[in-house]
C-alpha cells in the first residue's frame, strides 16, 4: 500500500512536466468509434471498482490482497516508466460538447483529467488488475452472479475510455498487453511463489 502514494506522486509530476511535447497516439480504429458522453458513468465507477476491492480484500483475504498490490504496484510501475522515457498523450477529444449532464461532466472531468500519458491506458491496467484479483479470489471465484458482474464492469470501463475519446485502441491493448504479462508474473511466476513461501512462514508463525 506504501506504493500507491508514490505512484500518485510520479504520475502528478508526468502531468505537469509531459503538456504539449509528446507523441500523439492514434490509429484508424480511433476514428471508427464515436464519442459517447454516457460512458462518463462506467468511466468513473473504476475508482469505485479499485477501492472497494481493495478495501474488501485486506479484511477479507489476504491472500487475495497481497496478490492484488502486487498486480498494481507491477502495472503501474511499468506503465509510468513507459511514460516517462517514452512521452505520449491523444488528440481524439471531440471540438464541442452535447448540453445533456452527461456530456457537461465529460467537458468538466476532461479540464483536469489531461490527455497526456495515456500509453499503456492505467485505466486499462487498474480495471483488470481488479477483475482478475476477484476471479482468482479463493473466497469469491465460485460466487457466479458477482464474477459476471465483475468481467461485465472491467469491460464496460475498458469501452468507456474509448468511448469517452480519453485513450486511443492503442493505448487500450497495450494495457492489456501489460496487464496480461503482469497477471502471469503475480499469479503464476516468481511473485507467486514468493508470496505461497511467505504465506506458509506466517502461518507457522501465527500457529506457534
């Protein structure tokens, strides 16, 4: 947990440096996908989504908890160290605005939430760091109701970055990319088998 106020340091510091010199993100498929202003609701819910699995794992399992930092510290690592070296951002924001709430939330997310360093999308890496902690989750991999819900909310946020024009396709897969990689690295590589060891020590610990 001690990461996460460095990473929101680091990713502060990248958007007051990284403004206007960047390289601009874009491919055909951008220009396919229309904007949506409704998608504002699932975009949003990601912060939810992250909190209330965290919050809900460190009381409930720690397994699942300790699986779920890693997964994130990993992915966000690797993403603000691909923005640092490699400066990015997206010109797909549209010129003007529909008068419904929705779109006036859109325009008023939009003046503080900048279009630079989108590539690999931690909305992308976030979201699925979530979904896939909760599919692995001991306690809640056979609840079939909440799993459905749980892919149908990562997807939906996932559309909602496009949608919203807030991430090129691009940017999309390559946050999966990054969070594919980083889910096998945590749940079947090396931090596996370190947490499985430190997991084992505890309980001999406790049990003592």
């Amino acid at each position: 947990m001690l990461y996460i106020p460095f990473h929101l340091l680091w990713y502060m510091i990248l958007e007051k440096t990284v403004t206007t010199n960047y390289y601009p993100i874009h491919c055909a498929l951008d220009d396919l996908i229309p904007f949506c202003e409704w998608f504002i609701f699932p975009y949003f819910s990601w912060f939810l989504y992250m909190v209330v699995t965290g919050l809900y794992f460190l009381f409930k399992d720690h397994e699942a908890f300790e699986h779920y930092m890693l997964s994130l510290i990993f992915g966000f690592f690797i993403s603000t160290t691909i923005c640092s070296v490699f400066p990015n951002g997206q010109d797909l924001r549209p010129d003007g605005y529909g008068a419904n709430f929705a779109a006036q939330i859109v325009k008023w997310t939009q003046n503080f939430d900048t279009n630079t360093n989108v590539f690999p999308s931690m909305h992308v890496v976030g979201a699925l760091g979530a979904c896939f902690a909760i599919a692995k989750s001991r306690k809640l991999k056979k609840k079939v109701w909440l799993q459905i819900f749980n892919w149908l909310l990562c997807t939906a946020i996932i559309l909602a970055t496009m949608f919203l024009k807030q991430h090129s396709v691009l940017d999309i897969f390559s946050g999966i990319v990054v969070s594919v990689i980083v889910y096998f690295f945590v749940y079947h590589g090396p931090a596996s088998k370190i947490l499985t060891k430190v997991e084992k020590l505890l309980t001999k610990k406790n049990s003592a």
